[in-house]
C-alpha cells in the first residue's frame, strides 16, 4: 500500500482545497486513523497526494470529453444537415478504439502508465488548440473535424486505459472501489456540466469560444498531471517485451476463463454497438424531433448525467457486495429501456425525465465496468484487461454507423427504439447464459 501522506509533495493544501471543491463526504463509517489522515469510508483515496492529481485532472479531462461531444455534433449538423455525417464523426472518433484495444494494455506496460496519460494530453491539447485556430479564421472543413475525431480517438483508446490501470497502483486494491466511487461522482458532475456549458457556451459565443474553452480545461488538466510522482509506479511487465500477439492472445485467454471479467466485456460490446450510438443522433432529436436549439441540446446531454448522479448513490450502496455484477447488468437493461422510451417521444420535457432515468442505469453500467474488471483481473493483467474492455467500447463506430445509416434510410426515432430494444435483450441474453457472472466469480471485495 502507497503511504498516504508525505509532506514533501508542494501545494498539497491546493489540491485538497480543489477537490473538496469537486467531491462531497459520502459515507461517516468509522476507519483506522495511524497517520492521522484526513479523509476516512469512501474518501480515504484523497489522502494520497497523486490520486488527488489523478483524479483532479481526470475531472477536467471528462469535462472536455463532455463538452467536445456536444460542440462537434452541433457544427457537424449546422455544416452538413446530415445524421449520416454526424454518425461519421463518431466511426472517426471511436474507431480507434477498435484497432488499439487489445494492444492499448500491452502499450501502457511497455511504455509507463503515467508517460502514456501526459502524452495523450499533450495531443488532445494541440487538436483543440487548432480547431479553435480553425474557426477563429473561419477556416475549418468537415475533413478537419474527421482528422481531430480519428487523432483524439486514438490517444483516447491508451489515455483511458492507462488511467483506468494506474489507479490500484496508487490506491491498492482495496482502495479501488472507493477510488472507482470519486471518480464517478466527479464525471457525473461534469456530464451535468460538461452539455450545458458547452450548449451555453454555443449559444453565447458559438462554436469558436467552446473550443478555446475546451484548450484551457486541457492545459489545466496536464498541470495536474505533470506533477505526478514518477515513483510511483509499478515495475515494468516482463512479459511487455514479449511479441505483441503472443500478449494479446494470453490476454484474451485469460479472460475466456474469468466469467466475471467476460460478462462485463459482451455486456460493453452489446451496449456500444447498439446502445449508446444515442449521443451522435441527441442533435438530431433536439433540433428535429424535439424543436429545440443548442441550450435544449445542451440540457439533452445535462439530463443524462442528472440520473447518473443519482444513480451514483445506488452504485454506493453495493461496493462491499458481490451483487454488483447483478448491478451491472440490470443497470444496463434498465438505460437500454429508457432509451427506446426516448426515442418514441415526441415531447421535450418528457424526454429530459427519459435520459434522467437512462442515466441511473447507465451509471451503473459505468463505474461498474471498470471497477468489476479492476477487482477480478490479476495485476500482470490489469491493463491486458482493461485494454480488452477498450476493445468492447471500440464496438461502438460501426455501431454508430449503423444507427446513422438507419436514421437516414427511415427515421431517428425508429433506428434508436430498435437498436435499444434489442440491446436490452442481448445483455438479458448474457446474464442468463454465464452462471459464474451472476456468481461473481474471481471478484475480491475488500
């Protein structure tokens, strides 16, 4: 276990003053006091100075990502008029995702977990930077957009799976729950956030001053970064040097035989592929479904993170428990159910209150994910399965393709309802066929 306190980290008052800022007291369960710590129950994890960089800069980063989706989903429509070209943009963005996933683990061991996390923040600073440059000059084309989304998808596939492995490393497995729970309440936050400010941000100073928003959130998010401890990170993988196929496949092995870890990866490529494609066509519905203009979208986008802040809480309630894998995947049957109940209305307001409840299950579905795979996986394959599960999310552009392609030959609404529908029997389908799944099998609960 990292020690939890060491004077010899500068501005560790400032950090524990921003992230008292970001998080609130979950939990007053009582907890060992050796060092006189001064976070105890859920939020024991900010007494360690990096993770309190981590995660401050994790804030920021899910805030960009956020407000990124919204901004280039109105640009795209406003350029083209097509939900074709909008479920483009996500193929570009996500199909990295694809590619990358099974290697993305044996990367992040071969390079360093804390080397790949500075570097993809670097890139992602310098494409917003430009496509601000961009419209500021009133320069920017569709194929710009699409380079962006394929360069940002790429560091995305290494960032989040270097991010997702490094937190037992400074937290340790028993923290990881805990470290799992802060996280989630500060990206629900940001997802409330991260849609209306960018909509808002729309509206007041249009697509360019988002952009030169979203460069200043990057800087400060590679601040926190830069001043993570370099000593705190695991030994190099011996298996890293191996051949790259050789890893995946023992990687993909492994996880054959770990029925927890396998449930959770279908459930991802189920999901993915059929239901979350929802976020490319919210334009569509706001601005032709719905009448609504870029502070309507922006509170589409708000009202997802609503319930999956309140569904936070009910997340909470199982992180001592094996039925989380239960949780998991009811959560994702429950958002896939909401989603077709959005796609056939026709009402705003209505609509808002169906993400609301879509967004409890879906965070379910998102905390869980990683935090089911980061207590069943074996360290050496931490990130071999965490890279598995980039792959499942990398289902998602020709999911996404999909979806467009349906909204274009029939109708929006149709191609959400089938696609949502089915998805939610698909994951019925999972949790019925893996008995070691509904079992937990191999998940170790601290």
């Amino acid at each position: 276990m990292l020690a939890s306190s060491d004077s010899r980290y500068t501005g560790q008052h400032a950090d524990v003053l921003f992230l008292k800022l970001l998080t609130i007291k979950m939990t007053t369960e009582p907890d060992a006091d050796p060092d006189g710590e001064t976070f105890h129950g859920s939020l024991a994890p900010l007494n360690i100075p990096d993770y309190r960089r981590l995660l401050a800069s994790n804030t920021l980063w899910w805030m960009a990502m956020w407000m990124e989706l919204i901004v280039v989903g109105w640009l795209v429509l406003e350029m083209t008029d097509s939900a074709w070209q909008l479920a483009l943009i996500g193929f570009y963005r996500m199909a990295p995702l694809l590619v990358l996933g099974l290697y993305a683990g044996p990367l992040c061991d071969r390079i360093g977990r804390r080397t790949i996390i500075i570097y993809s923040q670097v890139i992602n600073l310098g494409v917003n930077a430009t496509i601000a440059c961009l419209l500021w000059t009133d320069q920017l084309t569709i194929w710009q957009l699409s380079v962006g989304a394929t360069v940002m998808g790429i560091t995305w596939a290494l960032d989040w799976t270097a991010r997702r492995s490094f937190l037992p490393d400074l937290v340790g497995r028993a923290g990881t729950m805990d470290a799992m729970l802060l996280e989630g309440f500060t990206q629900n936050v940001t997802r409330i956030l991260g849609p209306f400010s960018s909509g808002a941000l729309i509206a007041a100073l249009g697509a360019t001053g988002c952009y030169f928003t979203l460069t200043g959130t990057s800087i400060l998010s590679l601040c926190f970064l830069v001043r993570l401890s370099k000593r705190r990170i695991s030994p190099p993988d011996p298996k890293a040097s191996s051949s790259p196929i050789k890893v995946v496949i023992e990687g993909l092995q492994y996880i054959r035989h770990s029925p927890s870890i396998l449930g959770v990866l279908l459930i991802t490529v189920i999901l993915n592929f059929l239901a979350f494609p929802y976020m490319t066509l919210l334009p569509v519905f706001a601005r032709d479904i719905l009448n609504q203009g870029p502070i309507g979208l922006g509170l589409l986008g708000t009202a997802n993170g609503v319930g999956a802040f309140i569904g936070l809480f009910v997340v909470r309630g199982f992180r001592r428990s094996k039925r989380m894998t239960w949780v998991y995947g009811l959560g994702s049957i429950f958002m896939s159910l909401a989603l077709v109940g959005f796609a056939l209305s026709t009402q705003f307001y209505l609509s808002v209150i169906l993400l609301v409840i879509g967004g409890v299950g879906q965070a379910c579905f998102g905390i869980l994910q990683s935090s089911i795979v980061l207590l069943c996986a074996r360290d050496d394959m931490r990130s071999r399965a965490m890279g598995a599960i980039v792959l499942g999310i990398g289902t998602g552009p020709p999911g996404r393709l999909n979806t467009g392609a349906l909204a274009e030959a029939f109708s929006a609404p149709f191609s959400l309802a089938l696609t949502c529908g089915l998805a939610a029997i698909l994951v019925l389908v999972v949790i019925v066929s893996l008995p070691g799944f509904r079992r937990a099998e191999g998940l170790e609960i601290s």
